[in-house]
C-alpha cells in the first residue's frame, strides 16, 4: 500500500487572450506526482468556458492534437486527481463546472471536507442531485447557493467558507476572476508567481510555477481569499487567524516535490533534516547510507552528513511507470517491487545498509524491498523512517481511512523490523517533527491523532459510492 495525496490545482490568468491551455498542460506536468488517476483543464476565452478532462496522465490526457484544440482565452483552471473520496471514474474528473443563474463558475479543489457527508446531505433534501462523488461537487454547490444570495463571487465563496470544514484548497473561475483560496487551517499548501509579462498562476506547489516562467510571491494565508480580476489582485482575510495553522506535515515528509517551497520552507532541506534527526535518534554502525527512490534519498543525505556513513546509490527507480502499469494477477509470481526497483549489487554487496524511506504503512513494500538488499548481497540491513509511525487515519486528503490496515498499529518497532526482515529499525520521533519546519504550525493527527476538526461519522472512502448504490436498490 503506498500513500497517495488528494489532488494538485492550478490557476492561470493572463492580461491578454493566449495560449493558457498550454501554460495550464505544463503546470499540471509538474504537479503529476500529486495525482495520476485523472487531470482536465477549463478554458475561459471572454467568458465562454470550454474544457477538456479525462482518466490518466497529463501526457496521455491532453495529447499535442488535443492542446491544438484547445482555444486560446486569458483565463485557465486545471485539475490533477488521486481520489481519496469518490471513486476512479470520468464523473469525478475536475475541474467542476457550473452554469447557473448569475453566471458560471468552474472550481478545481484539494483536499478532503470533515463535514462533506453531513453538507452533502443536507443539499440533497434541499433537492440538490449529485453527479459525482467527490466532495468538490459538495464545494460547487454550496458556492453557487451562495452566489445567488450575494453580490459578487468571492462573497459567495467567504460566505461558504463559513460552512465548509476540514481541508480545502481552490481555484475557481468565474467569467471574470479568478480566485484561490485557502482554508482556515491551512492543511494543504497553495501558492501564486507571476510571469515577466503579467501573467498570474497560482498552484498547489512552486515547482508548477518555476515549469511555466513565473517566480513565486508569496504563500496564500491560511483561511485568506486571493481574487483576480478587473480590479487587479484583491486579498480578503476576514477567515484568516480563525484557526490554527495546521498545515500537513507529510506534505514535507513525501508528498511536495523537493524542489518545491512551501510556506517559506524548502521541502528538500526539511527532508535532509529529516535524516540528520534519524542519525541522533537512531544511529547505526554501517559501510553505506542509501534512500528508497525517490522520497527517500534527501533523508539518506541528511543522515550521511550527520553520522558520516558515507551516502551512495544502491536502488535505482523505472522511472517509466507510471498509472498504466499493469498489476501482476495472483497466479503470475512476478514481484512489482522487483519491476519498479533495482539494486545495485556492487553498491551493496557484503556491506552494512542503513536504508531510509519515508514512511511504513503496511509493510508489505518495505518488507519486499529489504528482500531485495539482502537477495544483492546485503550483510546487515539497518531501516529507518523519516516520519513516525503511523496509528490513524487522516481525514483531510491522505489516503489513510482505517487503523485496520496499518502495522504499527498491530506491532511493536521490534515485531516491525522483524516482520520486514531488517536488522533494526527507526522511526523519526512524533516530538521532533517541528524540527523539520519550525514553529510554523502543523497537523500531525496521522501520528498522534490530534485531529483539529471533529472526526467524521462516518469515515469510508466510498461512502457516497455506498449510498448510491443502496438508492438504487430501493
């Protein structure tokens, strides 16, 4: 079981009409490790809005005869997808779009709503119909409720805010503005840059911003409302300051692109900092200090340059897999590790490893992985994980619904290292999280299950697909 992380958004706005399809393709290009089940980009051109999503890879979604037909406009939204809500198929696909009485609106969401359920359905005895089962249609509908009570959109979407809870960030598109906005926890990063000719992109991470030319400004606040429009750029921060920060730590942890910056804080450097707290913690007497590709490696320097175990490659990634890859059936006796990972033997042979990665779930990867080492040769394997053990499940857009499935809920470290067959093992403490980011406030519920919002009633991944499919019964 690998962890898998909601969503990517991307905003694009341009003073004159251009190709925004193609800066949108690019930018989503650079947040595909946040989402590989699916992606769509909405064009505004003066107010008419076209759209093109589907199931996929950015690359295999949106092909160069598909981008040639995409028209030019000045306004964009797009969309990358790992659903940790709803399940995998082309209702779900975002952007979301909404044509209503005053205007439409297109919106792109990460993130998940502790409250979704409970909104979801309170709209559908007030007759509202759900096409989806995501909770960004959710978000949809009670933006559009409001924007035929208020006077302009960003007072629809901060009139929202006030009922919507848990984690969401968005782009939305109206005819005329774009606007970001951030919850009030601040869960899951969003940022914006700008271009040298004046155009404005906001997306989850930076490294979307330095694909299409734009040098990043600034982190939205949490709870803050971003608008672009005629008026030029318009913050609202009448939600800021309601809640404390709580941004995700995992995003530091594994899911950010290292080269990414989020909220003043360098993913790369948080994760070298990472591995020099594992070699204090949990040091090791060894020949190598080698990292799990990719999220694995920063951390593997970081404990290199604190213990002074020399840093090496011994596991090389097939970076050609991708959604596509094709699960061996139960008879086939074909190990998926082996096909995505390598070891180097010379690297490893007859030598002492000390092997980071960042996280154990299961621990059938793991386990799978430290056969690997020990099949190239490996004397001692000595495994250590740059985030502590996980004992719940998050409800804010990681793929964690359930206690059932994670080992250190069932196992001691000792049991653990004994049931991946490594020779020790090391997680990094809960207390010496803040240690990789700094005062800067953040959630950590997955680990020690202080959960800023009430727990939802009910917490299953497919629990729309569940009530729909006893309606259908009925």
């Amino acid at each position: 079981m690998d962890l898998h992380e909601e969503c990517g958004v991307l905003g694009v706005i341009s003073p004159e009409t251009t190709n925004v399809a193609g800066i949108a393709y690019y930018g989503l290009y650079a947040l595909q490790h946040r989402g590989q089940e699916s992606c769509g980009i909405v064009i505004n051109d003066d107010g008419v809005f076209s759209s093109h999503k589907d199931l996929g890879l950015v690359s295999e979604v949106f092909s160069a005869d598909t981008l040639s037909r995409l028209p030019k406009g000045n306004m964009a939204v797009g969309h990358v997808r790992y659903g940790t809500t709803g399940g995998t198929n082309r209702n779900n696909c975002q952007p979301i779009q909404v044509n209503h009485q005053k205007g439409k609106l297109a919106l792109a969401h990460n993130g998940n709503l502790s409250n979704a359920a409970e909104l979801r359905n309170m709209l559908e005895l007030s007759g509202a119909i759900f096409h989806t089962t995501s909770d960004t249609e959710t978000i949809a509908y009670i933006v559009t409720r409001e924007r035929l009570r208020t006077s302009s959109i960003e007072d629809a979407l901060s009139a929202a805010m006030d009922t919507l809870d848990g984690a969401y960030s968005l782009v939305l598109m109206s005819s005329q503005k774009l606007i970001c906005a951030r919850d009030p926890y601040g869960f899951r990063p969003l940022c914006y840059g700008r271009t040298k000719e004046g155009m404005y992109v906001a997306a989850s991470e930076s490294c979307a911003l330095k694909a299409v030319g734009a040098e990043l400004v600034r982190d939205l606040e949490p709870g803050e409302i971003l608008v672009f429009g005629p008026e030029g750029i318009v913050s609202r921060r009448e939600h800021c300051g309601k809640k404390p920060k709580k941004l995700c730590i995992f995003e530091y942890i594994y899911f950010a692109r290292p080269d990414s910056v989020i909220d003043n804080v360098s993913v790369h450097g948080a994760r070298i900092q990472a591995g020099r707290i594992l070699a204090k913690r949990h040091p090791a007497e060894a020949d190598i200090v080698m990292g799990v590709p990719d999220s694995g490696l920063d951390g593997a320097l970081g404990f290199s340059m604190e213990s002074g175990i020399p840093y090496g490659i011994g596991m090389i990634k097939n970076k050609y897999i991708g959604r596509t890859f094709i699960s061996p059936g139960q008879n086939e006796r074909v190990d998926q590790v082996k096909i995505k990972l390598s070891a180097i033997e010379e690297s490893v042979r007859g030598k002492r490893v000390v092997l980071i990665d960042d996280s154990i779930v299961r621990g059938t990867t793991s386990g799978r992985i430290v056969k690997l080492l020990r099949e190239a040769g490996a004397k001692e394997i000595h495994m250590r994980i740059s985030s502590p053990p996980f004992l719940n499940p998050c409800y804010y857009g990681t793929d964690i619904d359930s206690r059932e499935n994670l080992i250190a809920c069932h196992h001691s470290v000792e049991e653990t290292a004994q049931i991946i067959g490594a020779d020790s093992l090391g997680y990094l403490p809960v207390s010496d999280l803040e240690g990789l980011i700094g005062n800067n406030g953040f959630c950590s519920a997955c680990f020690d299950g202080a959960y800023p919002t009430p727990v939802p009633a009910d917490t299953r991944r497919d629990r729309f697909e569940q009530k729909l499919s006893q309606r259908r019964k009925e």
